[in-house]
C-alpha cells in the first residue's frame, strides 16, 4: 500500500475538485489518496479521498492577515499540510526553522505534515545533496513528533520534466530512512516528488524507501492521476 498525493499548487477550482473527488471515488485502490488543493477549495466531502492544506500559519490566532492556522485547516476537515515545499522555500524564504514551527503547528491541530525536503540545482552541482537532504529531515522535524510524512522533492526536477536516476532517488530515500531510523522514526512514510507521471509511477514507486510519491502537474487530471494511483498496490 502507498500514499499517492496531488499538490494542486495555485491551480484548479472548485468544480474540478468535486469532478476529481468523483472520479477517484470510483478507483478501486487500498492505497490512500490525498490531494491538498488552494485553501479556499478546503470544507468538502473528499469520501475515500482525504484532503490537505498547501501550507500553515506557524501562529494559531490573531493579527497575521492572509495567514491560516492549522486549528482552521483541521476545523475544515483537512487532515494534512505541506509544509516546506520548494516553493515555498523559493518564493517565501522559508527556513528548515520556519518548517519545523509550520510542522509543529500541524501535529498540534492533529494534522498530518507532509514535510519536503530537497536540494536545488547548484546545491546538487555542489555536492551538497546528502547534506541538504539530511540536515533537511532533522531540522524541520519537531522533537518528539509522530505522525510525519517526508516528502523527497529534488527541487530541480520539479515541473522541469526530469527525473534523478533510480540510483540517486534511491541513495536519497536511504539517507532519509537511516535518518528517521536514527531519530527514532523509522516507521514515517518517504515521498517522492518531482515530476512524477503515469509512465513512470511503478518504476519509483518500486525502489526501496518510496513509501509513495507527491504529484504535481500530473495530479490536477483525473485521466493523469489515476493511472499513478492504480500503478502501484
Ligand atoms: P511536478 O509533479 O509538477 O514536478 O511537481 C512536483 C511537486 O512539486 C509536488 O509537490
């Protein structure tokens, strides 16, 4: 069984949510599917499709206007939140601090955090991957946190249409899962994001340590979604 999750980013609408929910419902699965669409498309009905927030406020309440905190996420029946994606890091400066306050916030609210992590191009071209990736997973992991998600998300591949080798996904998730072995997490599920499609789904999805994968792009068309879903059992 994996987790198959869609990051909507700033795409999609209301009506294409409902029409995807719909349409998911139908597919025969035992793997958990999440998608985490805008804020504003949160507070419906998902059925067999849990739904997720793109980002949190590291507040609860109080004067941060266009913030929302992850007690209104879980009021809106959302059960996960990415926190730390690239974009966020890109666009937004977020720090692996300000992730593990994001995280924090979260698991308080009894939200799942769906946590990424992940190196840019001129870190990769540095030799700095395995740093990034580790100092990444124990940086924004809240101490004493149980019910994470890791998400591996090389951020040059994301959108870009290109993929690491087998070999470099799989160095990556064994980093991460000694990592979590060592801070005493070993049964927290690893993501793979990162311009991830129906064609090449299974083929990730079958190196060790890839507990699932986090779908850009390809998660926005229930015609590209579902064959990622029903790729893997
Ligand atoms: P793409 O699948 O479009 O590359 O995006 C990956 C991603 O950022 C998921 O969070």
């Amino acid at each position: 069984m994996k987790i198959i999750a869609g990051n909507w980013k700033m795409n999609g609408t209301s009506d294409a949510l409902h029409t995807m929910i719909t349409a998911l419902n139908d597919v025969e699965t035992s793997n958990t599917v999440i998608i985490c669409p805008p804020f504003t498309m949160l507070g419906v009905d998902g059925g067999r499709v849990a739904l997720g927030a793109q980002d949190v406020s590291a507040h609860d309440h109080g004067a941060f206007t266009g913030e929302v905190s992850a007690t209104m996420i879980a009021a809106s029946g959302a059960k996960y939140v990415i926190v730390g994606h690239s974009e966020r890091r890109q666009y937004h400066n977020e720090t692996n601090d300000i992730v593990r306050a994001k995280a924090t916030a979260a698991i308080a609210a009894g939200l799942t955090p769906i946590i990424c992590v992940g190196e840019t191009m001129d870190e990769k071209n540095d030799g700095k991957t395995m740093a990034i990736i580790e100092s990444g997973v124990r940086e924004c992991i809240p101490t004493d946190a149980r019910h994470v998600i890791v998400a591996y998300e090389p951020r040059w591949a994301i959108g870009a249409g290109l993929t690491p080798t087998r070999e470099e996904i799989s160095a990556a998730h064994t980093l991460i899962a000694d990592t979590l072995r060592d801070m005493g997490m070993d049964t927290t599920p690893i993501l793979y994001g990162a311009s991830v499609k129906g064609s090449n789904a299974s083929e990730i999805m079958s190196i060790d340590h890839v507990d699932g994968v986090l779908v850009g792009g390809a998660s926005l068309k229930p015609d590209d979604f579902i064959p990622i879903i029903t790729s893997v059992n």
